[in-house]
C-alpha cells in the first residue's frame, strides 16, 4: 500500500543535513465521540470519525535537538531510559519515519502534564509535541494539517492533538489515508468544562491498540460501532455548534458507554473500567437524578471524565471534591 506519508515526509527532508534544538508543546485530548477500530493498522487509519476537545495546558513538551554523543538519547518526565524502554522504541521508530536510515542521532526530552499511560491520551500529546519538535528541529514547512498526518502514524488520536478547542479527525476514504487527518472545528464555546476523576493513575495493563484490535477481531458487537459513531460524531459536532448541550452531554456518555459494550462483548472480554470506575459513575447517575447536567465519557483506562458547562463547576466539585477541572478555552 503507497504510505502519502512517508513520501510526504521524504520529499521535505531531501536537503536536511543536520538537526537543530527546536522544543514544541501539543495538548492531550479527550475524544467527544470515540475513534475504535481501525481499518489499516500499520497506516493507523480508523474505521469512524471522532471528535475531541484538547485539554489546554495538559499535555507534552517535547525539545529535539542534535544528541552529545553518537547514539540517540531518550528521556521522558526527567529520566534518561534505557534502550529497552517501551516508551523509547516507540518514539524511535518514530522519529525514523523522519531520518529515514541517515546518520542524525538525537536527543529527546518530553515532559508530561498528565499522568502517563492513565487512559488521559498522554501519547496523543505525546507524538503530537514530537511531530512539531521534529519538524522544527529539521526545519520542515509542513502545516498543522500534514503534521497531523505524521502524528497519526505515532497514535491515531495525536492527529487531533495539533490544535486547541474542538477537533475533529475525518475517517477519510482514500487507502494511502492522504485524507484521515484532524480538522479544527474554529468553534469557541467557553462555558464547556471538563473534569477528570482519577481513578487510578498508575501504568495502564493493556494498550488501546491491542485492545482495539482484539475487540475488532472478537468482538460480535463490534459490527455496529463504525456507523454508529459515525452518526454521533456529525450529531455532536452540530451539537457544538449550535451549543446545545442539552444535546451533547447525553450523546458523549452514550458513544463512550457503547464503546466499552464492544470491549466488553469481545472475546475473551475487555474491561477497562475499574469497579472504582463504576461507583464514580453510579455517583454520577445519582447526582444527575438530583439535577446535576454533567456526563461522563471513559476511554481505554479506567478514569472517568465529565464534561459539563462552567455553572455546574461548584456542584460538580461538590459530589467529587477531588476532581480536576479543565477549562479547554480559559488558559493563557
Ligand atoms: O490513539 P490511541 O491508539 O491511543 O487510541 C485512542 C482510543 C481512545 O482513547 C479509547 C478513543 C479516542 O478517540 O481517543
């Protein structure tokens, strides 16, 4: 399969000769209306559009510079790892997208404003922040649309890491996936507020890849998802538009919840939710019972974020005292 991706990078760097030390920022985000599934694992191409809100200054600072020594340097939230790091061959096998086999040995730094690995979609930011660290370092002109082509290849959802506010990542239709890339929604809507609720923000056991893959493989739920998602990512994204989130909140718990009955249906089953996870939500269900307008969204970890509007903040704060709101539009 042809890798638009690859050539587009290719033809950028042709006069590269040397790196320079360039550090670049990319929020985390949260998906709106879930990407699951893919349709091409190697190009990370999905089967469904999503739409997410960036978390403003949650998220990955990365600086790329040339290495002190002949060999790469990887370090991430202050430590320097070792060679078999999980978290280094990735980001290795990435930035190789970029030196294609030439002799540039690197220096990596990254720090992390959110727990890593706690389903907060740190390497979303993470290989967004990489992509305009590498493009920088390399003096690449690539806009945010096609470094969100290159980020896609690190972690699907990085593609819409490349911009605050509303995003939205098109499935695209073309098999070299030229045309699966996040689009910003320029949609200002400065009430919407997140919370998460961490539930536990230790390493997660099971990646969203594998797990992505596995419920595709085994899932007899799954058949339903791609068009279904499909359908509730445009209704969101009008529901954006037109700020009625007497609309939205439902369909953001709704897309999440069936998203987790695909995990839960494969085979063997997928859980990601903790039965800490579940109180959360029956707090939540609860508390809605009594008037509170907030709704929860969970992605493949077992934290639980709620998204509601500004006036809520006191009584959201109220029924989880520890929660840590976000106010997407409201940082300098
Ligand atoms: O980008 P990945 O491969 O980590 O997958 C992200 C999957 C979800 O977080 C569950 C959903 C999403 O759209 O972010």
């Amino acid at each position: 399969m042809p890798d638009f991706v690859r050539d587009l990078i290719h033809s950028a760097m042709a006069e590269v000769t040397e790196a320079n030390a360039f550090t670049a920022y990319a929020p985390s985000n949260i998906a709106l209306s879930k990407y699951w599934g893919k349709r091409d694992s190697a190009l990370n191409l999905p089967m469904n559009s999503s739409i997410s809100i960036s978390l403003g200054q949650w998220g990955s600072r990365t600086t790329v510079a040339p290495s002190p020594t002949a060999a790469d340097i990887v370090c991430h939230n202050g430590q320097q790892l070792p060679g078999d790091a999980d978290f280094m061959r990735r980001t290795l096998a990435f930035v190789e997208i970029f030196r294609n086999g030439r002799d540039l040995p690197l220096a990596i730094t990254t720090e992390n404003t959110v727990p890593t690995g706690a389903g907060l979609a740190s390497s979303a930011s993470g290989f967004a922040a990489l992509t305009r660290a590498l493009c920088g370092a390399f003096a690449l002109e690539l806009d945010e649309t096609a470094m969100s082509l290159i980020a896609r290849h690190g972690s699907g959802s990085a593609a819409r890491s490349l911009w605050h506010g509303f995003v939205r990542w098109n499935v695209g239709e073309q098999a070299d996936g030229s045309d699966s890339h996040g689009v910003s929604l320029d949609l200002r809507w400065p009430a919407f507020h997140i919370a998460i609720l961490a539930v536990d923000t230790g390493p997660k056991t099971k990646s969203s890849r594998s797990g992505m893959n596995h419920t595709v493989e085994t899932s007899p739920l799954f058949a339903a998802w791609p068009a279904m998602s499909e359908v509730d990512c445009d209704f969101i994204e009008t529901a954006i538009a037109e700020k009625r989130f007497d609309l939205l909140g439902p369909r953001v718990e709704a897309n999440a919840l069936a998203m987790h009955a695909t995990m839960l249906a494969a085979r063997p089953s997928l859980k990601y939710l903790s039965s800490q996870s579940w109180q959360s939500l029956e707090r939540l269900w609860e508390a809605r019972a009594q008037g509170l307008n907030a709704f929860a969204t969970m992605d493949a970890g077992p934290n639980i974020k709620l998204v509601f509007l500004e006036d809520e903040t006191s009584d959201v704060l109220q029924i989880f005292p520890t929660a840590e709101v976000i106010d997407p539009f409201g940082f300098a």
